[in-house]
C-alpha cells in the first residue's frame, strides 16, 4: 500500500475543491483511506474535520449528510442528539457549534456557512424532492465531494433527485411518521415522505452508467494523486446526467429490471394500499 505524506494528502484535497465553489458536499468512508497517511494522526477524524473545514473557508458553504435511518425502525428522532449514521465527519460535525442540523428526521444535514439559514429553513414536503435540501443543492450546484468512495456504482446521491424528479415507475412515496425530540425531550410528532422502492422485493441499483458518462464528459475532478480515492463533481452534472439516462431508459440503472416491471404490473398498487392511513397528528 502506497504511504502518502501530508502535503500530498492536502494538496490533493485541495485539488478536488475548486475555489469557485461556493457550497460543498461532503460524502464519506475514512476507513477506506485512513491507514494510507505517513505518519499517522493520533485522531485522524479530527484532523481531516479541521483540515477540509480550514480548505472550505468562511465565506463558502459545507454541508454533512446526517442521515438516521434507523427512524424507519425507532420512530424517534432527535434534532440534537440522534447519532448519525453516515460515517465519522458527520459525528464530527455534531461536536460543532458552527453547525446545525435541518429538522428532517431520516434525511438530515448539518450545515455550516452563509447560506446555512438558507438550507435551515427549507421545508420540504418530500425527502428528495425540488423544495428539499437536495433540491437546493441541485439549484446552487453544490459541488459534492467523494472521499473514500472508490466504488464505480456509487450515486452521488442526487441520483435519487434525478429518480424522484423522472417519477420512475419502481418507486413509491410513503410517509414515514414518528416522535420529534429536543434535546432528549418529547416535542410533538415529526414526519418523512420519502420516494422508496419496493418492500415485497429486493431491487438491485447499479449506478455504473452514470459514472461511467460523467467520466466519458470529463464532469469529474480526479485527484491529483490516483492512490487517494476523492473525486467530486458539481451537482447539475450529476441531476442532468441521470435524468438524460433515465429518459433514454426508465429502468436502466435497475440490474433485475424484469423483476421490477413485474412488481409495477402485479404489486405495487397493492403495496401502496397496504400503508396505514391514520396520520399521527
């Protein structure tokens, strides 16, 4: 394994974060890199937190996703104290009072900047839809960074904006519903509509199509040295890319694709009738 020196380390994060781009996303997998850095940090999360956080600056924009899914299960969500479930920097981030958290109980953020009101006041009606915290994205174009996530099927999560905003067939809207907690203390009812697939089967995504035309367009900034797995992209190439491959073909990022249309031809309506009806409000 190839040992990279600080400097390289720095210099190559820099280099996937354009100084043009006033609000970056975060999406990480530090165990995938950590081990590579000569000579260790003692607290290597830390370190990087302080280190991408210097990079960013002030006057720009940083955003963590903070997603709990367990609310699915637990049916509680805590604005300030549920852990989240996305990797090291967004607990991190927790820890920091120049952060605060969206109020969405599955699909949170914790946001830093001078577009924080901005995100912090976006109320959305659903989990990825254009009046949610990805739809701000796609509309500031935030530039999402990739760190540790080396895999060719990854969706840079807007390809999910892309599947809500194309309407595909092989999901469903469900309202996910639970407690709302401050600070350990019950604070009224919260809930979730969020775009999903099927719960009768196990549909397969493979989002490789879509890494594959963002390379062959030149819409991913590489690192500069190619030991370290970042790249970033900016979030309308993303968006404007799946919704040209999901246009061309619905089901194209879908391996079983067959097993889909049957679910949509003999399960789905079912399956949506089947939800509870009672809201609890």
């Amino acid at each position: 394994m190839k040992k990279i020196i600080e400097k390289t380390f720095v210099d190559t994060l820099c280099n996937i974060i354009p100084d043009d781009a006033e609000s970056i996303l975060i999406l990480s997998r530090l165990w995938i890199f950590a081990n590579k850095l000569q000579p260790r940090k003692k607290n290597f999360t830390f370190w990087l937190f302080d280190l991408i956080d210097e990079l960013v600056g002030p006057d720009r924009t940083l955003i963590y996703p903070a997603f709990t899914f367990s609310f699915s299960k637990t049916k509680k969500f805590d604005l300030l104290k549920s852990i989240p479930e996305t990797g090291a920097l967004p607990k991190a981030a927790m820890r920091k009072p120049s952060f605060s958290r969206t109020p969405a109980p599955m699909n949170s953020y914790f946001v830093r900047g001078p577009k924080k009101e901005q995100l912090l006041q976006v109320k959305q009606k659903t989990t990825f839809g254009s009046d949610s915290v990805p739809g701000w994205i796609e509309k500031n174009n935030t530039l999402i960074c990739a760190l540790g996530l080396p895999e060719k099927n990854m969706g840079w999560l807007m390809i999910h904006y892309a599947e809500q905003t194309r309407k595909v067939p092989y999901r469903y809207f469900k309202k996910l519903k639970g407690r709302y907690y401050l600070d350990g203390k019950a604070n009224g009812f919260c809930s979730e509509t969020h775009y999903v697939k099927p719960s009768s089967i196990t549909l397969v995504q493979d989002n490789t199509p879509l890494n594959q035309k963002l390379h062959d367009q030149g819409l991913v900034i590489l690192p500069s040295d190619p030991s370290l797995p970042f790249k970033s992209a900016y979030a309308k190439d993303i968006v404007r890319t799946s919704l040209e491959i999901l246009a061309a073909n619905t089901f194209h990022l879908i391996v079983n694709s067959d097993d889909a249309k049957r679910w949509i031809k003999d399960h789905k309506y079912t399956e949506i009738n089947a939800l509870p009806e009672k809201n609890m409000n």
